[in-house]
C-alpha cells in the first residue's frame, strides 16, 4: 500500500449540507432551523457561557487576584549535581554547559542551584548562584565567578 493509495473508510466523509435550497432538496422553507424563536433567527443562539439564567459557573468561582510580571527573568537552572559530569579543576562556562547539553537555550542567563552534591574542584562561571550552590562549589574546592 502507498500513502496515495489511503482512502478514508466509506461513509466516514459526508458532503456539507445545502440549506436554503427549496422545498424538493428536504432542507427548504425553514432550512432545518424549526419555526419561530431564538435559535432559527440570524445571530440567534445564546452567549458562550450562558447557562440559562442560573449564575454561570465562571461567575460563581472566586476570580484569579493578581498580576503577570512582564519584566520577569526567565533563567536556565542548572543544579550543582550536573556539574559532576566535568573534570577536576576545569572551568564551567555558559558555553561549555550548552555544548554538553545541560543547558538548551544560550539567550537566556545560567543560575545555579544548589541540589545534588558535588565532590570535584571547579571553576563555574554563571550569571546568578543559589546561596547553598555556592557553599557546595567552594566546599569541593572550587569557586564562582559571577558573570553579570
């Protein structure tokens, strides 16, 4: 079988119905919409959301309070566990951290934090540290430099 040979399985595709087209088509005079009322007018039927009168459930839950920072940094987080993986006494940059795959997107600015343990001395250079990965950095006898 090839992928122009595929066929939708018969019946499955049904032709638009043509309303409005005289009384000989089955869908003429009133073209399916019943006799007088709301919903047989042109821009009849009710609003998204009404549920007949009763106070509609959007209105009835308690509204979401407070805003969305525009200005927000987003960071890439990199936790002290993944630094494990470089060797002893090299120097961790942005660069070197996107290379290997721990970090996807170089536009955005490196935070470390401070889960996992780490036991090899390195020299990591991030945009922003965690107070404890920067305590867990210079316990294994490596440093930070803040790269601002």
């Amino acid at each position: 079988m090839k992928q122009h040979e595929l066929r939708p399985p018969k019946g499955a595709k049904h032709s638009r119905k043509r309303v409005g087209r005289g009384n000989g088509s089955g869908s003429g005079n009133y073209s399916g919409r019943g006799m007088k009322g709301q919903n047989s007018r042109s821009g009849g039927g009710v609003r998204l959301n009404f549920e007949g009168g009763q106070n509609p459930l959007t209105k009835a839950l308690p509204r979401i309070r407070g805003f969305t920072n525009i200005f927000r940094t987003e960071y890439s987080v990199v936790n002290v566990g993944r630094l494990g993986r470089f060797p002893a006494n090299s120097r961790v940059t942005p660069d070197l951290l996107a290379e290997s795959g721990v970090i996807r997107n170089l536009n955005r600015p490196v935070k470390v934090l401070g889960r996992g343990e780490l036991d090899v001395p390195l020299v990591v250079e991030a945009h922003r540290f965690s107070g404890s990965a920067r305590q867990k950095i210079e316990a294994a006898g490596g440093s930070v430099e803040d790269k601002r």
